[in-house]
C-alpha cells in the first residue's frame, strides 16, 4: 500500500430470515437439498444470491442469465430488477449449506475449477472499491485524508489474475501522478482538500487475455466514505497440452 505521510502538497479542489428453516435440516437427503437447489441449473445452490423479489440463484447461473437477457428481469418470475441492484454472495447461507453439504459443496466448487482450468474461455471476479476518509489538520487547515482501496472478494484470485493496479492522482498533486500498486489490498492514501474522480486501472497477469481494465471512483468525503461492488468479466488464455497433462499428474 502507497501511505506517504501527512508533509505532502494538497489538491486544490440478511437472507437468513427466508431461509430459517434450514437450522432445523438434520441430514442430507435428495427432499432436503431440493429446498436449496438453483432453478437455473438444478443443482445445490453455489454462491447463493437472493434477488429484490426473494429468488435464490448461484452467483454465476444468474450473471449468465444476465448477459443472455436485454432485459434486467428475474429468470423465475420476470419481475424488473433494478438497474443498481448487486448481487452480493450470502455469505452466511453459503456457510450453513456448507456445513449441511459438505461433499456436495466441495464437489460444486472442484468441478467449476476444472472447467476453469481447462479453458473456460471467461472468468468472472468480484472486486470492492471505494474510500475512507477523515478530516484532519494539517498545516493550520482542516483537510481530508483519504485511503483509496480496491480488493477482490478472494486474496488468491487477485494473485492469479492480477499484475498490479495504476492509480492516477490528480494533476494539482505534485511529484508523479501515477502509483504502481502491487500488493493486494491495492490501497492509496493522500490528503485533499476536496474530492475528484481517481482513476485505478486494472493491470492482468499473462495467463488473462483481457486488456486493462480502467475503473473511475469519485472520492466521496461524506460520513466515512464509500463501499462499492462490481463483478467484472476477464478472458483467459487457453491452457497449452502440457498444462493439461499435469493437471492429470497432480490428480490421485
């Protein structure tokens, strides 16, 4: 992370409450997983997220379904779904399926490795960014210091995929305006006397056929900042043949 200290020129300017019952599933049978199962691909639910009109899908199962579509409408009963709605991961209904099915969770997410390993031609990844902020005083004023962030939602996918991420300062900032961020959280801090869009760009790894990938954030000063999510779409390179032999090699 770039935190240079404060002697620095400043800018000029739940799901769980519909899904209670499952504390109360006591074995794994078919009837039961039934009750967690994505209607898109009929299997136990991966990555469950649940829609503005209470359906639960797999993460992946309902951005393909959006991709297909014109239209932003839920696959099962074709309501309207916002144009601002996320669809974030439940992370505590993924960890309850977890602990009812563990060899079927485990068996879900090997077999999306393999199809990914042996050339899923894209690969979709989760990343948070935003800001924090907080006044301070420096030099007899009252200024902003910010911390810029950008993250993915798992620290080994960011370095499988990802290079490094440029971020590009505004021109009243002095010294260079671009900083080459390599570890992961991608993180910046400076002060500001008030806020301006910061552009991060996202640099791959060989194995991503994608080119960069420019992201611009408005740094917001209100409160404590801001959060954000987006799932973005990268292309990987197709394995060669000795990948895949000792893909075969490594497995019992």
């Amino acid at each position: 992370m770039d935190k240079n200290n404060d002697d620095i020129e400043i800018n000029s300017f739940s799901f769980l409450d519909d899904k209670n019952n499952i504390d109360n599933k006591e074995n794994n049978s078919n009837d039961e997983i039934d009750h967690h199962t994505c209607p898109i691909c009929i299997h136990l639910l991966l990555n469950p997220i649940l829609t503005p009109c209470k359906h639960s899908f797999c993460l992946n199962c309902y951005l393909e379904c959006s991709e297909l579509s014109s239209k932003r409408i839920c696959p099962i009963c074709r309501s309207p779904i916002p144009s601002t709605f996320e669809p974030n991961i439940d992370k505590l209904y993924t960890q309850k399926l977890k602990e009812l099915y563990p060899d079927e969770i485990k068996d879900r997410e090997k077999y999306l490795e393999e199809l990914n390993f042996l050339g899923k031609e894209f690969l979709r990844l989760r990343i948070n960014f935003g800001n924090t902020c907080e006044l301070v005083e420096h030099k007899g004023n009252t200024v902003f210091r910010w911390l810029a962030h950008l993250k993915l939602e798992r620290d080994e996918d960011a370095k499988k995929y990802i290079d490094y991420v440029l971020f590009e300062l505004h021109p009243t900032y002095p010294g260079d305006k671009f900083l080459k961020i390599t570890g992961h959280p991608y993180e910046v801090q400076r002060l500001a006397r008030g806020p301006f869009t910061l552009h991060m760009t996202i640099y791959f790894t060989s194995i991503v056929e994608s080119p960069p990938l420019k992201i611009d954030h408005f740094l917001v000063f209100d409160g404590d900042g801001i959060t954000k999510n987006r799932t973005i779409k990268i292309k990987l390179k197709p394995p060669t043949k000795s990948m895949k032999f000792l893909k075969m090699l490594s497995e019992p």
